[in-house]
C-alpha cells in the first residue's frame, strides 16, 4: 500500500460565490457531513472532481506533425502481454463466481 502524501497546501486567495435551493444546499451540507468534510472542501472537491471528469472526456485534441507520428506509432504497436493481467482476465469475475454459488 502506498503511503498516504499531504498536499501542499496553498492558500485560497479566490472567492466562488455561487445560489443555491435550500434543498439543494441541504443536500450538500449532509453528504459534506457524511464524508467528514466541511462544506467549503466537499463542494471544492466535488466540483474539482467533475472538472477533471469534464476536460479528461476530451474527444478532440491537437498534436504537432511529430507527436501525431509518435501517437500513430504507440497504437500500431502490437499489445504487450502481461502475464498478471491475462491470468486475471482468464479467471471467473467476481458477479461469475457469486452467480454459481448455491443460494440458500
């Protein structure tokens, strides 16, 4: 298990003021709750969290003449094999082995 790093952390210096329904600020505040955070990180986290989400779902993306060559070259290239991963792909998934036990 990798051991656990702290961020840096920086200070806030922007201020997001945002509007919000009383169901939905309620919401919030429980799930902040729930997960031992307080309001300010959870919403911060969350949102930072659908960002990533939002700019990783990229479909289109530019390269220069050279890196596309690169780009081109890394899919052509036949797979590797690796030996851990193609066991545990030949092995019954969790779902299959839950499946063929007896239910009582």
């Amino acid at each position: 298990m990798r051991p656990v790093q702290k961020k840096k952390l920086m200070k806030r210096s922007s201020r997001i003021d945002l509007r919000a329904t009383q169901e939905e600020e309620t919401l919030i505040r429980l799930g902040a709750e729930r997960r031992g955070e307080n309001f300010t990180r959870f919403i911060l986290k969350s949102a930072c969290n659908e960002a990533q989400i939002a700019l990783g779902d990229q479909r289109h993306f530019s390269l220069s003449a050279a890196d596309f060559d690169k780009f081109v070259a890394a899919l052509d290239r036949p797979a590797r094999v690796i030996p851990a991963l193609k066991k545990l792909l030949q092995e019954p998934s969790v779902l299959e082995r839950v499946s063929k036990e007896p239910r009582s």
